[in-house]
C-alpha cells in the first residue's frame, strides 16, 4: 500500500516498487512549512506510482558495482610507484574483478 507518512521526522513517499521492493523516499529541496513538504511528498508519490505502473521507475540511488569502485580506487592512487600501481592492477584484474563478477551474476 503507498502511503505518504513522517518518517524520522519528515514527511516521505512509501511505496513498493514494480519488483515489490519496499521503497521510502524524501522530496527533495527546501521546505517553509510541514505542510509544502508533505504535498511535495504526496506529488512525489503520485509521480512514482505511475512510472511503477509502467515498469519505468529506477531507484534515485543506484548502486555502484565492484569494477566502478576498483576504477576509482585505483585513480585516488596517485602518489605511489609504477611497479606498486602494476601489481595493484594485476590483483584487480586477475582475481578480484572476476570473483565479484562471478558472484553478482
């Protein structure tokens, strides 16, 4: 059942997505009063209802794969050596990126 309800204090859309996961969402922005945020709430809910009829809603928070997070790990490293880097890469590519692969799918 999709409701708008205070949640920790603040007014949010609950709902169930179209694989039945339960998802709590705040609008976003500045509100003046409790009032504004909950009809923000309650547009936001209104807005998410119809893209779960039409199997278009995506979560506003995607989660970031293991090979997204390697990338960016191994770009923070810039004050190391070549070889350092070089063996770094090698443990990304030939054991951790195929473990993490394997285990997601």
């Amino acid at each position: 059942m999709a409701t708008v309800r205070k949640y920790r204090g603040v007014w949010v859309a609950d709902f169930r997505d179209q694989n039945g996961r339960r998802r709590i969402e705040t609008p976003k922005g500045t509100f003046e009063t409790k009032t504004l945020q909950k009809r923000a709430a309650r547009e936001l809910l209104q807005r998410h209802l119809l893209e779960v009829e039409a199997h278009t809603f995506t979560a506003s928070r995607q989660r970031m794969t293991f090979g997204l997070l390697a990338d960016a790990w191994i770009k923070s490293k810039v004050r190391i050596g070549d070889t350092t880097r070089s063996d770094y890469l090698i443990m990304l590519e030939c054991f951790l990126l195929p473990y993490f692969r394997h285990a997601q799918g």
